[in-house]
C-alpha cells in the first residue's frame, strides 16, 4: 500500500462505526492521504479545500499514511514554510474531524523485513519520529491516533518471523501509547493470494497478541491486483480469515477501500476507479469490517484533482451521502419471517445474525402484507443491508387482506377442470384477470410507498404447471384467459382441450391452436410483468426511485428454456427487453433444486437462459436463486454454496440468493460461532452467526474472563450480552465461551441433534 490504500472501519475512540452495533450509514468513514514532495507547497487555503471536500463527503477520518519515506520528510523545517499536516490538524480541530498520524518508512522494508536488526532499527526511528510528531502535533484536539506505514502482507510467514514482526509493532505501539495514552494504533495489512486464507487467522493471530495494535485496515486489493471482474470471490475468503485473526486479539478491522484502478495504458499508472466498482467493494467487504476508509481521497477522490476525480467524487455524493446506500445485490438471502427459525426474538438478533454469515441483502419474503414488519426492515438497514420486498406474482399463501372479489380471480387448473380443485395451501389467481391485475399493482405500489424497501422482486410471475397438461396445477382456463385469447387470436373459436385425447383441440390434433396457445401464455406472462412495472398505475410511474427485479424459471436440463417457454410461459429474452427490470433472478425450477445430490455448478446449465437476457439486455444484472434445503435430501450447507457463488460468477452472475436463511444445511451442522465482540461499559456484547439455545445460553457457567465476573447473562437470539463486574478500566479481556448450541426445535425439520459449540476464545477492547 506504499503507493495504494484504502478504507476502514473504526471503534475506539474515533467516531461511530458503521458495525454490527447498528450505528451510522455504509459510507467511507475517511480517507488516506499520502503525501508527495510537490504536495508541500499547498497552502493554507489549498488545504482547507481539500478537507472541506472531505468534510462534504461525510469522510471526517484523514489517515496521513507517513510522514517521514525514505529521504523525503514532511515536516516543515523552516516556520516561515508552510506546514501540511498543521494546516490539516488545525482545520480538523476546527470542524469536528480527526486526524491519524503516520511513522517513517523505507523502500528497504521490502527486502529486509525479516531482518530482526533492521526492524529493530525501523523500531527506533518509528519511536524517534513519533516523539517528535507529538511534541509539534499532539496539542490538537484533532489528533487520533497513530498509523504504522510498514506493511505486512499474506507472506508464507514462519512463526519465528512472526514473532519478530509482532515484537515489531510491540515496540512501537509502546512508544506511541506512551505518548498518547489510549489513541489508536493502526496498521494496514494487504494480500495478495499467496497464502491460503486457512492459513492467515493462526499467523496474524501470532503477529497481532499483545502487539499493542489497536485497528487493522486491511487492504482489499481490488484497484491495485484489478480483482475488478470478480470482487467477492478475490476478498471475502480473506477479509474473513483476518476477522478471525482480529476476534482472536481484540483488534478492531476496518477496510482500505483502493479508490483506484490500475491502467493497462503503455506507461501504466493508476486513474480514478468507478463509483460502480466502489459499490461492489462496499457490499463485498461489508459484513466483515466496522468502518471504511479509501485509499487515497487526494490522488483519486479529490474534486480539484481532475475530471475523473471530480466525476467519481460527485457520484460519491449523490449515492451515499445526499441520499442512504444500501447495498440491493451480492451475495443475497431470502428470509420468511413467518418460519419459526425468526421467533421470540428481536429484528436487530435475526437482522445481525444474517449479516455475521455474510450477506449483503435480504428478499424479504411476505406471504400477507398486514403482516409486513416495519421494524425488521430498519434493523436489516442498520445492519446495512439492503432489503428487496418479495411478493408473489402467480397467486398467493394468504389472502388475509384482500378484497372480496380474490375468489373471482382464481385460476382454473386442470384440477379443476377433472372437478376436483387442489387444495395445497397457494392460491392460483390469473394473470389475465383485470381485477386482479389492477389489485396486484395497487398492492406492489401501496407497500413501497409505505414501508421502506428499495425496490420489489416479483417472484414467480409465470403460469404453475412443470411437466405439462398432465399437472393438475397447469392453468389457467378461466374466463378472462377465453376472452383474451380471442382478442390475440380472432381466428380461433375455442382454448385448447387438455383433457379429452380425442377432442378436435387436444393439442396434437390442433397444432395451429396449440402454437397460439403457448404464444398467448407467453406474451400474457410478460404483458402481466409490463403492466405491473410500466402500466399507468405500475411500479415506475408511482415508486419511480425503487428497482425491480423480476424472476424468471431457470431449467438446467437439455432442452430447459424451450420447457420452461413451453408450459410455464417464461420468455426471458422478452422479459427482458420489453419490461426493462432493473434485474431478472434466476429461479431454479423444483426439477433441479429437488435432486438429493446437485453438484453446485449445475447452474451452468442455465447458460442458454442467461445468453437469451444477454442478447436483449447486455448489462442487465442477473441473480441467480437456489433451493438450500426445502426437503431433507436437498439441504446445502456453506461449502456447497461457496462452490454455487463461484459456479455463478463463471456464468456471469455474480449475484446470488438462497431460499430460505434458515433451512439451509449449516443450520443443521454448524455449531455457533462468534463474529463479534465488544464492549460497551460492564457489559460484553457477543454476536454470534446462529441463534442459541436460551435455556443454556442464560447461564453464567457457559462464559469465562481472563479479568473479571460474569454476574449475568442476557440472550436475545444470537445476541448474547454478558453483563460483568470488575472489568478492567482499560485493556484487552480474554472471553470464553464453551458448550453452547443451537435450538434444534426452531429448525424446519428435526431429524438432527443440536450443533454444539465445544469452546471458543475471543478478546475485548475495553475502555
């Protein structure tokens, strides 16, 4: 990060984190700036300029990645010159921002980093430097906090070098507490996947202990490495090992978000990165960190640096600042609030414990709008994840709530027809029922008006009947699809036969009749989409600042999208270009999802689905949807959905979604395990990634303090608070935790013991 860094999350005594406590916005909290020898003729003024754009942007952190590399330092030497970091300290202190310091460094780190009488030389001049950076900069209220600039990386370490690098940053961190008394030390960590992310929690745990290291900004790489292609699958393995590392010591671990790309041009360099690629990295990195800061605001953020600086600033500011981001793809999840899995327990236990497994956004799934809870929608948004509201386009499992006329509007099957209606909890209503369709699009619009989702997944908006005339849900035969099939079709007399062989209709005797058929389902399943989105009382001309996403069926079998086409009226090409959805899902049809052994990267058989969206819509994001455990065989647990995400972004989907959260295999086997620790005065709070069993979870014999009593326990879900005594008034705590377990009874099946966790140790910050 000598030439590149990014962003972070902080706690300690830098302002609020945007963390699992719920606090803040998902913003970048600050930024780097790393001085250049041209930057010391800025003056004053150009100063307070730059830090006013800082301001603007709500980036109110300013990192000074060193003040002292190689030859070059950047302290004033003479008082008549101006000084940068004065002009910074004093312009911070007067509008209520915070500066962290940096040490010296050399290019010589690279080639003898693992020399203990040269790190053991950088360890002096760190110490002599931040003496003297105290001595002239300590007396501003603006002054955070201390950043080490040598960075470490995911080198192949043995544990004799990382005991001596941790002897490293003892020696300074010492140095600068002594100075300071409690401000941070900071430092920022990069990777380049030459070690495996196993290997990372155990050797960063070694180089972290004791190291008096307070904050590690661990830098995502993505603009240095251009990772841009495939975000998620380059970072998250590794920003989740190092939160492991950061659990094990008490360490706080922000993100250092790389505002920059790397050019591909002859003379190489590196430009301003996208605001979209930003998003990407935000969304990636965000359940994994407390705070954000980029790497770096002056070179690649800066209004007054460029176009392209401006460009990416101004774009900062209208999606993150003037109005709340949350994240809408990405690694997503379908949540039923409705299961019992989400009972007796609080919106911010069920909103933390999805985001403690990594997900970025929520299908919210309501079966009964009366039901909807407001409430859950701020705790998934305080969490910082985005939240899709999932409604049900071919009929519904409630119809509390709607208006007397629902029974004209339901479709008639083939069940029906033989006289003998299915009775299998979902209500079949018809996509070309006037009542219904102008129903359906005062529901959509009538719930994002009033409660606070980003936009609306209409689910399964297609005719039911996989396997054709011979399902007895194949619909729909009512009146209004006779009356509309005249007005596409004036030629024909009558709808198709499916139940008499011998009829005139039947489809085999009728070719012509049958070929208007599957043209009218076809064009009735995209026209009931357009109306809904684009119709004169849609979507877009009353909620015009919510997306939509619409699904489609996806069927991996050869042949699936001429089947898919054929008996449930899914075009998605059509779909596509004539509806213009802000994103198609790919919903897997039960054909798939139903098969004991899916190998993950069944999904590559959805290609033909994906190129005919490609064809009408290149850029269209696509979301591709799997079944993680409706039925006992086909339950999937985390290395089955990693291998999923991977076989996705292969097919150029790098969004995902799982229904449903809770019935996955993991919930299953996986005994809980803590993502989350800090404390707030006597009490520890403990977030752990599955909800517990209370019963066991409330007593105090289950938890254990290197310093300190457990005096009591409080459990909401996977929150667990525990409320102690004796604390010490500033240090690091040792926790506990053993023999603690899911609760098998909330589970959809129960056909597994409980998943006990044996024992597991994290460290506290307390203050």
């Amino acid at each position: 990060m000598l030439a590149l860094l990014t962003a972070g999350l902080v706690m300690v005594t830098l302002p609020a984190a945007a963390s699992s406590s719920g606090s803040g916005e998902l913003q970048l909290a600050g930024g780097f700036i790393q001085y250049q020898p041209s930057m010391m003729s800025l003056s004053q003024e150009q100063w307070n300029s730059e830090l006013a754009a800082m301001h603007r942007a709500h980036m109110n952190l300013v990192v000074l990645q060193f003040l002292q590399n190689n030859s070059d330092s950047f302290i004033a030497n003479k008082p008549e010159a101006t000084d940068p970091t004065s002009c910074i300290m004093s312009y911070a202190a007067s509008h209520h921002m915070q500066v962290i310091v940096g040490l010296t460094t050399d290019d010589a780190w690279w080639m003898r980093w693992s020399d203990p009488a040269y790190l053991r030389d950088q360890a002096k001049l760190c110490s002599a430097l931040a003496a003297r950076i105290w001595a002239k900069y300590g007396k501003y209220p603006s002054f955070a906090g201390w950043y080490i600039p040598q960075e470490m990386w995911d080198g192949k370490y043995s544990r004799t070098q990382a005991e001596q690098l941790n002897q490293f940053l003892r020696t300074v961190s010492a140095e600068c507490h002594r100075l300071s008394g409690d401000k941070p030390v900071c430092i920022a960590p990069f990777f380049a996947h030459n070690a495996a992310p196993k290997d990372i929690t155990a050797v960063y745990t070694t180089i972290l202990s004791h190291s008096g290291v307070n904050v590690l900004m661990l830098q995502d790489g993505v603009g240095a490495r251009n990772w841009h292609v495939d975000i998620a699958g380059n970072v998250v393995p590794y920003f989740r090992a190092f939160r492991s590392a950061c659990l094990n010591t008490g360490v706080e671990m922000w993100s250092d978000l790389e505002a920059f790309q790397t050019t591909v041009k002859p003379s190489g360099g590196m430009v301003p990165a996208s605001i979209r690629r930003i998003k990407r990295q935000l969304t990636a990195e965000m359940p994994y960190v407390t705070r954000f800061v980029t790497f770096d605001f002056f070179h690649y953020f800066s209004p007054y640096r460029g176009a392209a600086q401006a460009k990416l600033y101004h774009e900062y500011l209208d999606d993150f600042v003037d109005r709340p981001y949350y994240p809408m793809y990405g690694n997503m999840v379908e949540v039923d609030p409705g299961l019992s899995y989400y009972q007796h327990r609080s919106p911010r236990s069920i909103a933390s414990e999805i985001r403690a497994n990594g997900y970025t956004c929520v299908d919210y799934v309501v079966t009964t709008d009366s039901h909807i809870n407001a409430a859950l929608i701020a705790a998934f948004h305080a969490e910082h994840l985005g939240v899709w509201y999932g409604t049900f386009g071919n009929g519904t499992y409630s119809t509390i709530g709607m208006p007397k006329a629902w029974k004209s509007w339901k479709a008639v099957t083939r069940a029906d027809l033989l006289g003998h209606p299915l009775n299998d909890g979902f209500t079949r209503l018809c996509m070309n029922n006037p009542g219904y369709v102008h129903w359906k699009q005062h529901q959509i619009t009538t719930v994002l008006q009033h409660f606070d989702f980003q936009g609306v997944m209409i689910m399964e908006p297609y005719w039911t009947g996989h396997g054709g005339i011979d399902r007895l849900s194949y619909a729909c035969f009512c009146s209004s699809c006779k009356r509309a099939f005249k007005r596409m079709f004036p030629t024909q007399s009558a709808l198709p036969n499916i139940i008499n062989r011998r009829s005139p209709n039947w489809p085999t005797n009728n070719k012509e009749l049958w070929q208007d058929w599957l043209s009218f389902r076809q064009r009735t399943v995209t026209s009931f989409v357009n109306t809904l989105v684009n119709g004169r009382s849609g979507v877009r001309k009353f909620c015009a600042d919510k997306k939509v996403c619409v699904w489609v069926l996806a069927l991996k079998s050869p042949g699936g999208l001429k089947q898919i086409e054929e008996e449930n009226g899914v075009n998605p090409g059509a779909i596509a270009k004539d509806v213009r959805p802000d994103a198609i899902c790919l919903e897997a049809d039960w054909p798939d999802w139903m098969i004991p052994n899916l190998p993950a990267d069944y999904v590559l058989g959805y290609k033909p689905v994906v190129d005919a969206i490609r064809s009408a819509r290149p850029d269209l994001p696509i979301i591709i949807q799997a079944d993680i455990g409706s039925s006992k065989q086909d339950r999937r647990g985390n290395a089955w959905l990693n291998s999923f995400r991977t076989a996705s972004r292969k097919l150029g989907a790098p969004a995902t979604i799982y229904y449903e959260y809770s019935i996955g295999k993991y919930i299953y086997e996986d005994p809980p395990t803590i993502t989350d620790a800090r404390a707030q005065g006597n009490v520890i709070i403990l977030t752990f990634d599955r909800g517990l069993l209370v019963r066991d979870a409330l007593s105090p014999s289950h938890y254990s303090l290197t310093s300190g009593k457990v005096r009591r326990v409080l459990v909401d879900g996977n929150i667990v608070r525990l409320v102690a005594a004796h604390l010490p008034h500033n240090g690091t705590v040792g926790v506990t935790v053993h023999r603690l377990s899911d609760d098998p009874a909330v589970r959809l099946f129960h056909d597994m013991p409980a998943a006990v966790l044996t024992r597991q140790t994290v460290a506290v910050q307390v203050h």
